[in-house]
C-alpha cells in the first residue's frame, strides 16, 4: 500500500492526515501552529509530526508518495509561498523546505484552492464538473 501525508496550515493549529493513495483518510491528528520568531518553527514541527507519524506506523519511505500541504497566501507552481502575514512568514520555497526535512516530495498549495480540490475528489463536490467553494476563517 502507497501512503500520502495531507497538511492543513492554519493560524492557530496544523491539522494532518495519513492517506492511501485512493484518498480514504487512515487517521488525522493536529499539532499547534508556533508563530513565535516569524513562524520559524512551523515547518520544522510538522516535519517532526510526519517522522513521528511515519515511526509509529512502522512505515517505510518508499511507501510514502509524499506530502501535500495548503498554506495561506500566494503560492506558486513551484512551492514558492509570496508572504503570509498571519503566520510572520515571507517569500521562500515551502515545498523545497518541507522536502528537505521530511525527505519526501512535497506539493504546496494554497490552502483555499487546495480544499476546494478535495471536496471536488472526495467530499461534496464528487462528481460534479465544477463547484464553488467558500471560506471562512477568523
């Protein structure tokens, strides 16, 4: 079995999941999103959380297809995240930084476009060619 990591960033929690690759959710949990120091530790504590994740379920790298993660902000094809204030953070690659302390591919996303794309796979979109997604945060 192939196993995928889904990553929520909010402002005040990180909410992740372990999938298999037909999108079934096997668990979630969530940790606390650290903005101390301009969200320094954000990154690092959800790579820990993974690895941690990953032990645990004595899961072995190659069976992790990777990592998808929506964050706040601009982000480009390539990972790159054009600020988020709400989490002190500037312009860097989340993709590459993530990747780098998980060793697993890394897709990041915005994080409204990217559950708007799940509801359309998974939730109450399926099956239909186009649907309208709303937000709500505080």
């Amino acid at each position: 079995m192939k196993y995928i990591f889904g990553v929520d960033l909010g402002g005040t929690t990180v909410k992740m999941g372990l999938f298999n690759e037909s999108g079934e959710v096997l668990e979630k949990w969530e940790i606390k999103t650290v903005k101390d120091n301009n969200g320094a530790q954000i990154l690092p504590d959800i790579a820990a959380s993974i690895n941690a994740k990953v032990a645990e379920k004595n899961l072995v790298k190659d069976e992790v297809i990777g990592v998808g993660i929506g964050a706040p902000g601009p982000i480009d094809d390539d990972g790159n995240i054009y600020g988020a204030p709400n989490l002190g953070w500037g312009t860097f690659n989340v993709s590459k930084t993530l990747s780098d302390l998980t060793g697993f591919k890394v897709k990041t996303g915005n994080d409204a476009n990217v559950a708007a794309l799940g509801e359309m796979w998974m939730g109450g979109g399926k099956g239909y060619n186009s649907i309208v997604m709303v937000t709500l945060g505080l």
